[in-house]
C-alpha cells in the first residue's frame, strides 16, 4: 500500500495536479483500501495544523510582503552599496548583502529575491554587469532567506520535529552567513574575471547616511529576535509585532503604502498562507498514515543496513534532501520528509535541532535548481530574462552553496552549531 501511495502521488504530480491535492488524494485511497474509517483524514487535518507555533507562518509571511512592497528593501540596499559598493563587482557583493538583510527581516526566499531583485537589477544593468549572472545571484541570496531567521520552513520543520523554534532561530545565524560570504567569494571571483567596475567610492557620511535611513528596517530583527532570546515573546508573538511593526513604519514613517496597497498585500499574503496551511493540512494525513504502517523505520532501518558509516549515511540523507528540493516545493518537501527521516537521524545519535538546520539548508537550496525553482522564477519575472540563460549561469552559485551545506553538516563546530 504504500508504493501504490507514493506511485499515485508521483502521478498527480507528473499531471499537474496542486501539491495539496496529489498528497490528499493518494493517501485518501490508500486509507479507503486499508480499511482505515475515513473520519481519521479530517481529524489528523485538523490536528496537523493545531499549533499555536503555526500562528507565526502567516505573520512573517504578511510582515515579509509589506517590508517588501514598501522602501525598506530600497534602503537596505542603498546601506548595503555604502558599506561594500567600493570594491571591484560591488553591486554582486551588495546583492548577497541586501539578500541577507532582508533575510532577517521576510522568512522567505521568494520575498527576498523579489525585494532585492526589483531593487538592483535596473542598476547592474546600467554598470554593464552580465545580466543572466546578476540575475543568478540574487536567485542564489534569495535563499538565505529561509536560513537566517526569522524563517518560516524552521517554524514548520519545528511544529513536526517537536523542537524548539527559538533554538533553530538562534543557530541558524551562522549558517546563513556562510552562505552569504560563499556566494560572495564566488561573485568576487567572478568580477575579476569580467573586469566589471569598482561602484560607489567608500565614504563614511554616505555609510551614516544610509544606515540612518535603514535603522528602521535593520531594528526589525533586532525587535524580533531580540524579543524571543530575551523571553519577552514567544516566536508566535513576535510575528505579530513583525507585522505591527512593519505596519508602522511603512504607513507612518517611510509612507510608502496607501491603505489600498495594504489591503492588496493582505490579499496577497492569505493566499499563500492558505496553500502553505492546505499542504501542512493534507501532510499530517500522510505523516499518520506513514508512523502508523510503520514505514519510517523501515527505512531507517534499511538505510543503516546499506553502511554503518554515519558520514556515508549523511551524505545519502543530503543527496535525498536535494534531490527532493529539485521536485517538490521546500514546505510539502520539509513535511513529507521529515517524519520519515528522523527516526534515522535520532538512530544516528544527531541533534534534531542540528538536522533541522540540515533540511532547511537543503530545500533551500532547491529554490534555485529548475523545475521547482521559485527563486529563478521570481528572477526571471523582474529581470525579464529567460529561464533557460539564467538556469546556466546559476551553476557556480548553486555549487558553493552545496559545499556551505556539506561543511554545516560534517563541521558543525566550524558553522558554530551548539545543540545546548
């Protein structure tokens, strides 16, 4: 029964059908052949969904998107061109540096990489810098955007992994940073090559200037994370002050939002918000389904009798995680993989909030590699470059974010990583 799930769910997708729906559907047959009372389906959506930690998904989500329809994006990248703008290929630096600014403040790769994107692009293409390669790049910054918290993939790997939210959010700073910095390196290297030119001249009234007028973005992780460190909020809670903050400053402060741009950022958000709840919904199903025909540790176990090497073991457990993110989407792909390989890791003795890092690096990763690649379509979108052109160009920044990921897994005291 389980095959004809998967074979049915592999089907769905293959037709096109909403991801939702392929993993509703194929579990709802395999239950009804089962013999199992289909009452158990609406309990276990109901359940899946249950948590006061999911109250935080549609928050940073709606936080994220009105930071990104307002200037905020705008004067982080005009600090970011201040600090590093100087140096040969600045803008490349100043696109993974934006990147990781936002990322702090959206929990999201799509909102990042549109943020950024729609911020840079008409200035990279004024400075003669190769436009498939720009585009890249910021489709690859795009992706510490779910690494550096806030993050909402961390937030739903939590609710299932029955981890701690805060301990992720705190060890997930480091990794993203070297993403950051990998990505960095590999767009330095390449400015040499190209010979593209050194931007804005290093001037320190200029780096007060923009940094006064980004304060008031760079205090929303400030605000966020301080708050949940500190124990003043739970992550729940922040998320909402995210919001109420955001609100405030883009109506009141910067006052780049009307009131009917609100309106349309809400719409926009409590879109995805009911896809990204839809799919945890018809997860939870699955994930039932699984633990109860005891299927994840059958394939604990199988996997461990393949090597009892752990090193060789991780490497496997990597190459599913990325090759899972090329197909699926990072929130179902982090819901269905999950359940079925922790059991493995707990039976490896590795720390969940360790391997929590892990997956998220992984489908994060996923979002620049085609055919599910939101980031090189949002790129595509605001560059209006074809796919095919920026597919290409991706390969160097896809490959340093994949040695950033093995160092997270095989070094973790170099990433920083406590488990305490």
């Amino acid at each position: 029964m389980t095959l004809v799930l998967f074979g049915l769910f592999f089907l769905f997708m293959l037709l096109g059908v909403p991801i939702a729906f392929a993993i509703g559907a194929s579990t709802l047959y395999a239950l009804s052949q089962s013999g199992v009372p289909l009452m158990v389906v609406t309990q276990q959506m109901f359940q899946g969904i249950n948590s006061f930690a999911l109250v935080a998904v549609p928050m940073f989500i709606l936080a994220g998107d009105l930071m990104a329809q307002g200037k905020v994006s705008e004067k982080l990248v005009n600090f970011a061109d201040a600090l590093v703008g100087f140096m040969r290929g600045g803008l490349s630096i100043v696109s993974v540096m934006a990147g990781m600014f936002f990322a702090a403040i959206s929990g999201s790769g799509a909102a990042t990489t549109a943020a950024v994107g729609s911020s840079l692009v008409p200035e990279l293409k004024r400075k003669g810098y190769d436009p498939a390669s720009a585009a890249s790049l910021i489709a690859a910054s795009g992706t510490i955007g779910v690494v550096i918290p806030p993050s909402v993939p961390m937030i739903i790997y939590a609710v299932i992994a029955q981890q701690s939210v805060s301990k992720l959010f705190l060890n997930g700073f480091i990794p993203g940073v070297a993403m950051g910095l990998g990505l960095m390196v590999i767009a330095i290297t390449q400015a040499y090559k190209r010979q593209y030119p050194h931007g804005t001249a290093l001037s320190l009234a200029t780096i007060w200037c923009t940094f006064k007028d980004a304060s008031w973005g760079l205090m929303t992780p400030v605000i966020i994370l301080g708050g949940i460190f500190s124990g003043i909020f739970t992550p729940s809670e922040a998320a909402v002050v995210a919001v109420n903050y955001a609100l405030v400053v883009s109506l009141f402060v910067y006052r780049d939002l009307t009131p009917r741009a609100v309106y349309q950022v809400l719409i926009r958000s409590a879109i995805t918000t009911s896809v990204i709840m839809l799919v945890i919904a018809m997860s939870a199903v699955l994930s039932w389904t699984l633990s109860s025909w005891q299927v994840p540790g059958a394939i604990a176990q199988s996997v461990l009798s393949l090597s009892e090497n752990p090193y060789v073991i991780m490497l496997l457990i990597v190459a599913v995680i990325l090759l899972t993110g090329v197909f699926i989407e990072t929130a179902s792909a982090l819901i269905i993989l999950t359940p079925v390989l922790l059991p493995l890791i707990l039976q490896l003795g590795i720390d969940p909030v360790h391997f929590g890092l892990i997956i998220v690096m992984g489908l994060a990763i996923g979002m620049i590699t085609p055919p599910v690649a939101i980031n090189l379509y949002v790129a595509s979108s605001v560059t209006r470059l074809p796919l095919e052109q920026i597919t290409r160009a991706i390969i160097p920044y896809l490959l340093g974010l994949i040695g950033v990921l093995l160092l997270v897994v095989y070094v973790p005291m170099l990433m920083g990583w406590s488990g305490h």
